[in-house]
C-alpha cells in the first residue's frame, strides 16, 4: 500500500490522546459519613498506586477511528507489490526487457532507464521471480529466473551496458515471451524500458504479445535534439590515383529545424578539407568533399560533423579505402572488337583494363593478374589443357561465339572444359521471322538482376537476327533462352573457375545488342560475376553480418593466425577459439584485422534509422502489440500511481468505516459509564 499524502500520516500522533485519556481518568468517590477518627493512631504506610489503562475495547474503537481518518487524508492506494506480499498465491514471474539500443544512450535517458530497473527489482518480494533481458535490434538474455533481487542488482551493474544497434519491438518481445515456458509463477509480467522510438515498431506482421502475459512499460523518452549522418556514398576499391568523384553526404537533424555546423575530411588521421553548413526548416541538408589523392594501400578515413550533441555516436562516420591495380582482363579476338572493348574501358573506377592480344602467353594464365580471359569468335581457342589449370585456380572465361565458330574444332580444343556442345547456327529468317530475343532469363543471377522490373526492356528488346545452338552438357545451368527456346547464355564450373558462353557473336550482322544502352552494363556484370569480383562495401552498419571469407584461406574461418580488434584495441576472438563464420561487429569505429604481416580494416558505422529520435505514442504501441485485453481499464498497459488511487476510492471507504467506528464508540462509551461523570 501507498500513500500519495504521507505527510497527513503525522496525524496518527492524535491517537495518543485517547491514551492519555484514559490512563489519568479519575471517577468521583461517594462520601459516607463516618464518626471521629481522632482515636485512631496515624500509621505512615507507603502506597505505590499503579494506573491501568481500562475499559481497552472502547480505546481500541477510539484509536482505529483516529488512525482510518488520518489514512483518509494521506490518500491511500493499494499496489500489486503490496498485494503480492499479503497474499502468496499472487506471486509473480517478472521479465524486466531494458532497451539498449544506441537512442538510449544519451546520459538522462540512461540514467533514468536503470533507475526504473532497480525500481522493479526492488519491488519483488517474497515468491516473485525476476529475469534480465537488454535488446536493441538483437536480444541478450542476461539472466535466468532469479528469486533473489540482490543477485538481480548485481547483473544489472555487471552485465547491463549501452550498445550502438537499432531497435526492434517485435523481436525483443517476441523472444520474452518465450521466456516465460520456464517461469514458475501464473502471474507473467514483462516489464518493457524503452524510449519508445518510432522506428523500433517496424513490420509486427500481426504478432502480438500472448495471452496470459501482462505488459507495463517505463516510459524514458526525452526531447533530445540530434544532428546525425543520414546517408554517404563511398566506394572502397580505388583503382586511380586520385578519388574519381566527389563524396556526397547527407546530414539530418532532429527535430527539424535550422542547424549551423562544419564537416571535417579525415584520411589517416589527416585532415584534407573543413566545410560548413546549415540544413534547412526540415533539418535536411546535403554536402560534398572534393576527390582527393589515393596512394597505394588500405587507408582509414573518418568525417566528424559538428557540433556534438547528446549522441555523439552518429555524428562520425568512418569508412576504409583501398587503392587496387586493375586487373588485366586479356580479350583474344582475330578483329578489332570496338563495341567490347569500349563497353568495358567506359566508366569511373573501372577494376578491369581490357588488353586485346592475338595469343595467350602464359604469365597471362594468373588469376591474380588476369582474373577473366575472353575468347570473342576465335576460329582456333587455346587447348583444354592450357586453359583448366588458370580455371582450376579460380579463373574466368567467356566465349562469345560468332561466324569464326566450328562445332569440331571447339570440342577438340576445349571438350574438357565447355559446358555446352555447338550444333549448328541458326538465322532467324530461315525460322520465318525477322529476329529473335531474349525473354526468358534468370532474372535473380547476378549478371540479370539489374535488369530487373523497369529495365527489362533493355534485355527482351534486343533483336538477334543470328545465333549458335547450344547443347547443355551435364551440370552446366541454362542463364537465359531465346524465344525460340533455345539457350542464348549458359554456365558451367570448373574447379574454382567459371566458365560462360554467349550464343551471338557481338557483329552488327548477328544482333543490334551492341548499340542498346543495355549493352555497356550486360558486358561489365558478365565480367565481374566470371572473375568472382565483388565490390566490398566501404563501411558497414553496427550488427551487420559480415562474413570472413574474403580474409581467410578456402573460405573456412580466420583460424588462429588470425587476429581481430575492436576500436578499443581489444581482441574480438580468443587465439584457440574455433574459427568463426562472420565478423561480430557491436562497436562503430575501425576493426583491425591482422594475419602476420598483412593488416585490413572495416569501417563500422550506426544505423541512421536509429538517429532518427522520432517517439511512439504508447497508444499505437499497444495497438500493435499488446492484445486488448491486456490494454482494458482493469489491466491497464500502465497507469500511473494517481490514476489508480482515483479508480480506488480507498480513502472513502476509510472515512465510512471511521464513521461507523464513532457510532459504535458512542454506544459502547454509554454502556461503560452510564451516568458517571469524568472529571
């Protein structure tokens, strides 16, 4: 039980009144006439005359009477806490669910988010049972089902910390429930501490909290002005000597409204170039640093805007350049390919160099330095035994079939390794039509899925007046047909390679590809996807998964020559652990990752969706998630400590039941004394 007035329960001093009362109530003595006493003899004797309390029903009445009329004044409102402690059956299973995420970070919201936990903890009481559990976009359970709030306190101050991730309700939630299949009380509390952010709802996807289990919550949101990095675009492989165009980046402030501050370009610790800036009435605003010079090697670089604020965290973004050597890509041709090679050498920060040769040495069969040949309508190709070790090794290598083709010569030269066997060519005036296209692709496949959705056009409006038709041979996976049914690009593996045929030569005469706009991205994702080349990111977002098989060897782990460090300079992996499959990346900053003497960086940012310190009405909260039956009035979501004592009354019921104690006293005090006067 609470008061909202304790201060009126001073008043219970009055009972002390009746007390007196009673203890130094004299009644008046009857007089008797009696003779002269003047021959008895005086003897001194020593009384110790004792007062006793009496008539202790009738002080009782009067004492209760005082003490419900001062519990009236003080406002008195029953909590579960105090009904949990008179009656053992309604013992409670507690899950506290401590929001983390990196809005929480800020020092008042923090603070006042593990008050609110201690608060909690310290109202279980005998026979509850309490559980930790922090979440931001992912959930920690920090604890089982503790019965001891002592041992409660002390994870939360050893194992509760601020983290950097987004935020999501659903998750956090979902996995809570699920605590409570080992709770061992019917009375299934979570107790949710968050800030209530607007971005944390996201997808419900129609689940909600189960039956059963009550949700309050601790409301600690605050009105926290926040400038943060909204977006950047930064491209990791360099492969010129200068950064090919300018950084652009978009900055945000929350609320909305006008902001004046500078930006400042990091490299290695250096700074390149300061610019100011204001966003505008809707706290937007968009900036750019000039290229700059690359050299050779892995580079750190950070870009810190100020001034900071109450989340530091977000106004840095840090990012890892490489500057690359192209790699060679040798195009064997018996004619000038203009079309190819133009489609391949247009562009900015292009990783391939196309070298026409007229053979292939072999200092060319290096992955490493060649990661894709192109055979282009080659009358005689190099042999199969030439060409399976450089694939074997990971190699790439596209035959682009023409009018040079012969069926016999390729699968003497290259049977072992073609994935296909060339029949016959096909001109589609001889099918009685005027040309064919593609219109069915693997449009999810790397090289198509650009092509996707409103640039398909670009694919299925190309016209092929001329083609080769293909065979598959076993295990070799069709990538796109032409109308007529037939393969127009297939696919097949050797070893660590891959090889790829296109059906049309790239002439004039056999198609018009070469003069779609869609011929100078087709030829590029063909390329890169034969030569296994994928751009790596620049920075990655905190919490992101990240797979470690572009530093470890085979693709199986970081393995014990491996070492990785956070940004506080701590190891991420212990030297014996077993090798992992991705990266952990809970802290922004640089990770370090080293293997004897070679040393990458990855750039770790937070999630600019999380800076974003919009609130959630707790109305649309509970419409989301809570079942209605847990928002009803006799069960409220949450209600504060007033409201209840208002849907309570106590206080009227303490001054009836005060009144009907007085009518009794009056009655009871009428029976005792009668017609005797105290004096």
């Amino acid at each position: 039980m609470q008061f909202l007035a304790p201060l009126f329960l001073l008043g219970a001093l009055a009972i002390a009144g009746p007390i007196i009362l009673h203890l130094i109530r004299r009644e008046r003595s009857e007089r008797l006439p009696f003779a002269s006493l003047m021959f008895f003899r005086r003897i001194p004797r020593k009384d110790l005359q004792r007062q006793k309390l009496k008539y202790l029903f009738l002080l009782l009445l009067r004492c209760l009477a005082i003490a419900l009329i001062v519990s009236a004044f003080a406002r008195p409102v029953l909590t579960r806490e105090w009904w949990s402690a008179v009656n053992p059956s309604a013992a409670r299973s507690v899950l506290i669910l401590l929001d983390h995420s990196l809005s929480m970070s800020a020092a008042p919201v923090w603070e006042k988010a593990l008050a609110e936990a201690k608060k909690k903890i310290h109202s279980l009481h005998s026979g509850d049972e309490g559980m930790l559990v922090q979440f931001g976009e992912t959930v920690e359970v920090v604890s089982g089902w503790e019965r001891s709030p002592a041992e409660l306190l002390n994870l939360l101050r050893s194992r509760v910390s601020q983290a950097f991730e987004a935020t999501s309700y659903v998750e956090a939630l979902r996995l809570a429930a699920d605590q409570f299949q080992e709770a061992r009380n019917a009375q299934k509390e979570i107790f949710l501490i968050t800030d209530f952010q607007r971005s944390g709802l996201g997808s419900t996807q129609g689940w909600k909290v189960p039956a059963g289990i009550k949700v309050t919550t601790a409301n600690v949101g605050q009105n926290i002005a926040n400038l943060y990095i909204a977006e950047a675009r930064i491209e990791r492989q360099v492969f010129t000597d200068q950064y090919f165009a300018p950084i652009v980046m978009q900055l945000r402030h929350f609320p909305p409204a006008k902001v004046n501050g500078t930006a400042t370009f990091y490299l290695e610790e250096k700074p390149f170039e300061k610019v100011t800036f204001q966003t505008d009435a809707s706290g937007k605003t968009s900036l750019s640093f000039q290229p700059f010079p690359v050299e050779p090697g892995v580079h750190r670089g950070r870009i810190v805007v100020e001034p900071a604020d109450a989340l530091p965290q977000d106004n840095t973004l840090y990012f890892v350049l490489e500057k690359q050597k192209a790699g060679m890509v040798p195009l064997l041709t018996e004619e000038n390919e203009f079309f190819l090679i133009s489609a391949l050498s247009t562009g900015e920060n292009i990783p391939f160099e196309v070298r026409q040769v007229r053979h292939l040495e072999p200092r060319l069969l290096d992955p490493s330095i060649s990661p894709v040949v192109i055979l282009n309508d080659v009358a005689r190709p190099p042999s199969a035994p030439l060409l399976a070790p450089y694939l074997e090794k990971g190699g790439g290598l596209v035959i682009i079939l023409g009018n040079s083709a012969d069926p016999g010569t390729y699968e003497n030269q290259l049977g072992g390794i073609l994935p296909v066997t060339l029949t016959e060519k096909q001109f589609a005036r001889t099918q009685g039509v005027p040309f064919v296209s593609i219109t069915d692709a693997n449009w999810q496949h790397p090289i198509f899925s650009i092509f996707q959705d409103s640039h398909k056009p670009g694919i299925v409006s190309t016209q092929f007046y001329g083609y080769w038709k293909l065979e598959p041979k076993a295990g070799a996976r069709i990538l796109a047909r032409f109308s007529e049914g037939v393969p127009a690009m297939i696919e097949g593996d050797v070893g660590a390679g891959r090889v790829l045929i296109f059906a049309s030569s790239l002439q004039p005469v056999w198609n018009d590809f070469p003069l779609r706009s869609s011929f100078l991205p087709f030829w590029q994702q063909v390329i890169q996807y034969a030569s296994r080349w994928t751009p790596f990111q620049s920075f990655v977002r905190v919490n992101q998964l990240l797979p470690v098989e572009r530093w470890s060897e085979g693709g199986k782990g970081l393995g014990r020559t491996w070492n990785v460090l956070d940004p506080r300079g701590q190891r991420v992996f212990a030297l014996d652990s077993q090798s992992p499959q991705f990266l952990p990346l809970k802290l922004n900053g640089h990770y370090e990752i080293r293997e004897r003497k070679k040393t990458d960086w990855i750039a770790v940012n937070t999630d600019p969706n999380e800076s974003d310190l919009a609130r959630l009405a707790v109305e649309d909260f509970q419409a989301a998630l809570v079942p209605g039956s847990l928002r009803s009035e006799a069960n409220p979501l949450q209600s504060s400590i007033e409201q209840r004592e208002q849907q309570q009354s106590l206080w009227w019921l303490f001054l009836g039941i005060a009144a009907l104690l007085l009518l009794v006293e009056a009655a009871v005090a009428n029976a005792y004394y009668g017609n005797q006067r105290l004096t």
